[in-house]
C-alpha cells in the first residue's frame, strides 16, 4: 500500500523543532505517510507574498487534501494578515474542532475528570477581519454571520456528538445583546437540536458559560459556539486542563483539512529545545483518524501518555509527579523509546473514524421589505450638540423618509437624549418611511418595499448640498414581515 502524501510546513518560532519532533513520532510509529514540505508564514510575507503563502504551496495543500502545520508568525504592523485564518477562510475549514482532555493526575490541574470538545465555526464572526476607521475617533470591525455558516457548524457538532458517543452539546453565544447575530445561532441551534432526540443540548450566555467552563468545567461535553468566543474558551479549557501546550486542533472541510497545535510560535523560547511538542502530537494523531488509520493514533497517544505517566515532562508539563525534565527532541525520543506500550492509570479512549457529512439546507426566498436606512455621517460641529444636528436633519427633503432618530456610540441621543451621554464625532441617523412613524404601523409585518433605493440616493444628495459627511449606510429590512435589525439602546 502506497503511502498517504500529506503537506507539511515546519512554521515558525518553535515550529521547526516540535515539527521535526512530531515527524520522528509519526515515522517510528509507522504511520504510512510521505511528506510534502512547502514553506509558509514569516518567510513568505517577507519574501513579498501578503498573504504568507506561495502559489506553489497553496497547490500542494489543495493537492494533497491533508495538511500538517507548525505554528506560524504573522509580522507585526504592515498590514499582514493572519495566515491561519486565510487558510481556513480560503479553503472552506468551516469546524474547528479542539479536544481538551485531563491528564491528571501526572498534569496537575484542578479538574481530573474534565473531557471536553470545543467546536467553533471557523470562518466568520469578527474574524472575517473587515474594519474602517470611519472617523478621527471611530473604527469598526463588522461580525459578519451567515445562515449557512451556523447550519454547518452547528449540525457538524451533533454529527460529532453522535458518531463519537457524546452525551451532550452546549451551545455559546451572546444574544441577549446580538440579538441578529448571536440571535440566528442560537436559534438555529434550538431548531436543530430537536432533529437529536437522543442528544441532550442547553445554552448559556458565554460570559457566564466561559465562567463555568473556568469553574466546572466537568459538567460540560461538547460545546459549540461562534469563532471569537471558540477561539478563548478552547484556551482557557486547555489552560486549567494543564497546559495549552498539550492542545491540539482539527480545522475540517469538505475537501480540505488542517492539523495543528492550538498555540502559537513562542518566538521567545525558539531554538532552546524546551518547547512541548505534544500539541501538535494530538493534531496529527487528529489527522490519522481522519485519514482513516486510527491504530497509529492511538499507538502513539498510548506512548504519550506512558511517558506522562513516567514522569518525563517538558518543563510546562512540571509537577510533583516530575522525575525527569527534558527538552523537546528528548521528550519525543522518550515516546518512541515506549511505542506499543500501554499506560497503567490514563485512560486512552479508543480512536475510531467516522466520516461525518454536512448537508446545508437549500433556503427558498422569503419576502423582503426595504423600510429605511441608517446614516452614518462624521460630524464635530456645534459641539457636538445632538440637538442641532436633529434639527438640520429633520429639515431634509428625501421623498418619503423622515428621521426617527440619532444615535452615538448605539445610544439614543436624539429626540429626548441625556446630557451626560458621552458623544463622539461617529453619529448614526436613522430614516425611515413616513408610514412607520404612524400610532397603526406598531407591530406592522412589512412584506414589501415601503420606500426606495432612490429615496435613500436622494437622501445623500441632501446629505451632500448641506456639507455633511456621510461615512456609510445600512439599509433595513424586514424578512418575512419581521423587522431585522437592532434596535438603539434608550429607544
């Protein structure tokens, strides 16, 4: 049987050294695999290419389907983007999937028992990376969600859940203040997890989720959430498990997968042989169960856990159960040295692979109304008198839309704003149609345009002949007679 060719790059920082400690594990154990190394990261953003990734490197990753990464550095200031998240991005890696299992009681942490599996869609969010600075004061970063995006991850870890015999799933999110956003995943998620009877799922805010994941962490199985809240509990789960160097971190699509640790470069210790190689030890036993050769991972998660339980720790791993500390090439000698040994106390669950396949729902159009526009325009005079501004506003010609209100910084400071609201030069102006001001449109279920895209040109012609600087526009909708955007605070 020929071997599996996979891409690999060493990264940057440590990534070389527990890169070449994580090849010499897989090869003593046997895993029939070949490798195909490209370089990305630091070398290739300062080599010209802004993405930190050659043509030649992104065609040997989409050849091969598989890719082994070492931590990567993104260079500070210049502009450059975070690699990992253009590889996820760019090669549809929709779930990321990081198991945080204890190893107590030979890692110390306060939890023995905690087992846990965070599943964070990996695409969107905050971490779509789009931000302006719209003002001398202001700047935005835009959380863009998708109906599609949440569907996937989140029947992804039902499927997770199902095929690998997990009892629960926990989904995190912030609706309670994302009422659109953090609103949709955690109402797809309600909608989806009646179709897994067998399963049982809640919710918690992830403010008071993240605290319990601090606190109890025993009580949870698997939790999904959105990209930004995944990417911090999945530290902080791997943290009070013992250390995050021991994370590792499946990043899986459809055609595409990317194997990993979950930490980063640590520039700081490169080249001190001290870094702990066992991160990217769990991403690529990851990897072979993906690729269907469950019984090298758990031959080399047996001998992993033999030298946990022997005592011979990388110095993060240190604790009274500490015999012997040792670097980063030594530490992965010492698991070869215990290949095909079993450990006595830690418990290793049998790796099995399972095929998990995503079906999105195809979504009929529903009825769309275009009812108003929110304006946001920079503006510093008159002290910045909210008043003033409603006035001048007020006084606007737009066909049929009228303004309902202002507000700063997502306060109502206009009509009946409070002195002590503080005020920057970012102001969002909301019109609306005439109708919606009137005592019967309450509770209206629009279902058709009540205003026009021309009415809103018109508006930032006004906008434009009284010297106001318009910054950007948000159109607002009804989708099927429901109003679908935020309401101010104070309105």
């Amino acid at each position: 049987m020929a071997d599996r060719r996979i891409t690999v790059a060493k990264g940057d920082g440590i990534g070389p050294e527990i890169t070449e400690a994580c090849i010499k594990v897989l090869d003593a154990a046997g895993a029939p695999l070949a490798y195909d190394y490209i370089s990305v990261g630091k070398e290739a953003y300062l080599s010209g290419h802004s993405s930190g990734i050659t043509k030649e490197a992104w065609a040997a990753m989409a050849k091969n389907g598989v890719f082994l990464k070492g931590p990567i550095t993104t260079p500070q200031g210049g502009g450059y983007k975070s690699l990992n998240v253009t590889i996820r991005k760019s090669m549809g890696l929709f779930a990321n999937v990081r198991p945080v299992k204890s190893l107590a009681p030979f890692i110390e942490t306060t939890f023995p028992d905690m087992d846990i599996v965070v599943i964070r869609e990996n695409e969107e969010d905050l971490y779509a990376g789009i931000e302006h600075q719209q003002t001398q004061e202001v700047v935005q970063c835009l959380k863009l969600v998708s109906r599609p995006g949440c569907e996937k991850i989140v029947r992804y870890a039902f499927e997770y859940a199902r095929a690998y015999g997990r009892k629960k799933v926990t989904c995190m999110s912030k609706d309670n203040i994302m009422k659109q956003t953090d609103g949709m995943f955690h109402a797809i998620f309600d909608k989806m997890s009646k179709e897994y009877p067998d399963i049982e799922s809640d919710h918690y805010i992830i403010d008071i989720g993240s605290a319990r994941i601090a606190n109890n962490p025993e009580q949870f199985d698997i939790i999904v959430t959105l990209n930004l809240y995944g990417d911090i509990i999945s530290d902080i789960t791997a943290e009070i498990a013992g250390s995050v160097g021991l994370g590792g971190s499946a990043n899986v699509g459809t055609e595409f997968s990317m194997f990993e640790a979950i930490h980063g470069s640590a520039p700081d210790i490169a080249g001190k042989n001290i870094a702990n190689p066992s991160g990217l030890i769990h991403g690529a036993c990851m990897m072979l169960v993906h690729l269907n050769m469950p019984e090298y991972a758990e031959k080399i998660l047996s001998a992993l856990y033999c030298t946990i339980e022997d005592g011979v720790h990388t110095g993060d791993m240190r604790s009274d159960h500490t015999r012997e500390l040792v670097g980063t090439a030594e530490f992965a000698q010492a698991i070869i040295d215990r290949l095909g040994r079993e450990p006595k106390k830690l418990n290793v669950t049998k790796p099995t692979s399972h095929k998990i396949t995503i079906d999105v729902d195809t979504h009929k159009d529903v009825p769309k109304a275009l009812v108003g526009v929110d304006m946001f325009l920079d503006w510093k005079e008159g002290d910045r008198d909210a008043d003033k501004l409603g006035k001048m506003l007020e006084a606007l010609e737009a066909e049929n839309l009228v303004l309902k209100m202002i507000t700063n910084r997502g306060v109502k400071v206009y009509p009946d704003g409070r002195d002590e609201t503080f005020h920057t030069d970012h102001w969002r102006c909301r019109f609306v149609a005439k109708e919606m001001l009137e005592p019967e449109a309450k509770g209206k279920a629009y279902l058709e345009d009540i205003c026009t895209y021309r009415s809103i040109i018109t508006l930032c012609d006004e906008l434009e002949k009284c010297g106001l600087n318009f910054i950007k526009l948000e159109n607002l909708y009804y989708f099927q007679g429901k109003r679908c955007y935020s309401q101010a605070q104070g309105e």
